[in-house]
C-alpha cells in the first residue's frame, strides 16, 4: 500500500472549514496513474493515499474516513460498489474513474460525479476540487 509521495502521519479527515487541505483515497489498477495522481494531489495541497484494490481501500476506510474516494469502477478484486457504499455510508464524497460509455451514462443519469478515462491530470484535480466545494 502507497500513502502517496511525501505521506503525512495524520490520519483522518482534514479540517471541514479548509478545502484547501483534503484527504483523498485513490484506487486504481494502474500503478503509474495512481502515483501520479496521488504526486498532483500533494503538490495542490492535499493528501493522498494510493492504492490498488478493494481490500486496501476498505482497510484504509476502517481506520481513516478521506474526505473524498476517487477509484475506478473494476478493480483487481472485483466492483468498487461495495467500495463505494462503505464510503457513503461514512460520509465520504465519491469521484468514479471510467473507461465504459455505458458506466458514464449510468452515472451521468444518477447525478454520480465521475471521469471518463483516459483524462488530462489537470481535469482530475479540477474535478477533485469541484467536488470538495460541492459543485
């Protein structure tokens, strides 16, 4: 499991009042767009934990709540639904990573906020901070 680049000892959700200064959970299959999402994270203030499957992500969950999970919808260990219902059920917003038109219509109909992959990493961390400001 990676906490990221430059990782904190803080656990838990950030200061509510500071949006600058969020914890965010990224699940992906993909090394290289995990760390490298998490490296954009860090560098725009926030901090990041980087992980690979559904166990880990529930792991985290259970012993720190992110402010927001960003993961993909098919993960190594099966559908983040189960992922993404634990989150929610602790408060945590949720940004879905996708690469199926018929996820992006079913999310896009349930007002689900999500990314169509592939995506610039710039509109990834647009999307992260719309969403902690409740856009």
């Amino acid at each position: 499991m990676s906490c990221g680049i430059g990782g904190t000892a803080s656990l838990g959700r950030s200061d509510e009042g500071n949006q600058n200064m969020a914890f965010i959970l990224i699940v992906d299959t993909q090394a290289q767009l995990r760390q490298q999402l998490a490296r954009l994270l860090e560098s725009a203030g926030h901090r990041a934990a980087a992980v690979a499957t559904i166990s880990e992500a529930a792991g985290i969950l259970q012993a720190q709540v992110p402010d927001l999970l960003a993961t993909d919808v098919v993960l190594i260990d099966g559908s983040s639904t189960s992922l993404t219902q634990q989150a929610a059920a602790l408060g945590v917003k949720t940004l879905m990573m996708t690469g199926n038109p018929d996820r992006i219509i079913e999310f896009d109909g349930a007002g689900q906020p999500y990314l169509s992959k592939p995506f610039l990493p710039e509109v990834f961390v647009q999307r992260v901070k719309e969403i902690l400001a409740g856009i």
